[in-house]
C-alpha cells in the first residue's frame, strides 16, 4: 500500500490540496509558501522517506482555541506541519476511496436485508439473500419505494 502513497504524482495532487487549503505551519514554523519555494527538494525528501520507511512525522503544534459558545475556554488544536499535511493528504487519498467503497458495500448488503426482511447471520438467511441479489429485477428493486414506506 505505501508503495502507492509514496509515487510522485500522488504527493504532487497532495501538495496541491494542502496548498489549497492553506493553513499555518506546524512546530518547524515552515509555511506553505516556504514549503513551495523548495517544492520539488521536499517532495523529494518525503518521496524517499516513505519508500524507504524513515519517514517520522514531526511533533505537532498545539495552539489553545476558544471553544464554540463558550468563549472563557480553550482547546488545544493541533496543527502539523505543511511536509506532514502532505504526508497525511497522500495517505489520505488513498485510502479514501477503499474505504468508501467497503463502506458503501457495507450499506447496500444491509439495506437489501433490511428490504426483504433477511436475517444474513446464518446459512438460510445468507443463501436467500445472495439469491435476491441475482435477481435480474434487483436494481430496480433497490431503487423503488417498498410497500411498507422503506427506500431501498
């Protein structure tokens, strides 16, 4: 998976978010537009601190923020520095989608349980529901209202 993170073109689109999203710099005090005058040095750097597994995220820096209504209290919030922001963008942008797609196949499965009534904890319950699901009327079924209000 790291192999993955650590290509340049992804650190590059992860560069470029970061760079979007602006922010402070972290404990190195490095700001974004540091960062961008030693761009292709620095990507570099991290390139080839996660292929060759030393890259180490730096401490992060905490700075109290007023918290929302009550203004006589704080919370501490951490802010990474801009070199590890597009570690955590790189890593973030592949990761994603995977768990997206495991958690969209998560909700499907169980939204087709709950529409039809199957209990898929045992034998019987996921034989019928893998026979429901191969019905060739099964897309229009998850897409109509059942007769019980449900939305599939």
């Amino acid at each position: 998976m790291i192999d993955k993170v650590y290509k340049r073109k992804i650190l590059e689109i992860a560069w470029k978010r970061v760079k979007t999203n602006r922010g402070s710099g972290g404990v190195d005090g490095e700001s974004v537009d540091a960062f961008a005058e030693q761009l292709d040095e620095r990507l570099d750097q991290l390139h080839a601190e996660l292929r060759t597994n030393t890259y180490r995220p730096r401490p992060v820096n905490q700075t109290p923020i007023p918290k929302a209504g009550k203004p006589d209290e704080h919370r501490l919030l951490g802010i990474p520095t801009v070199y590890d922001r597009v570690c955590q963008q790189a890593l973030l942008q592949r990761l994603e989608p995977m768990i997206v797609r495991d958690v969209v196949r998560i909700q499907n499965r169980l939204n087709v349980q709950a529409a039809v009534g199957i209990e898929a904890n045992d034998d019987e319950g996921r034989e019928r529901l893998c026979r429901y699901c191969a019905r060739p009327s099964f897309a229009l079924d998850r897409i109509s209202q059942f007769s019980d209000g449900r939305i599939a």
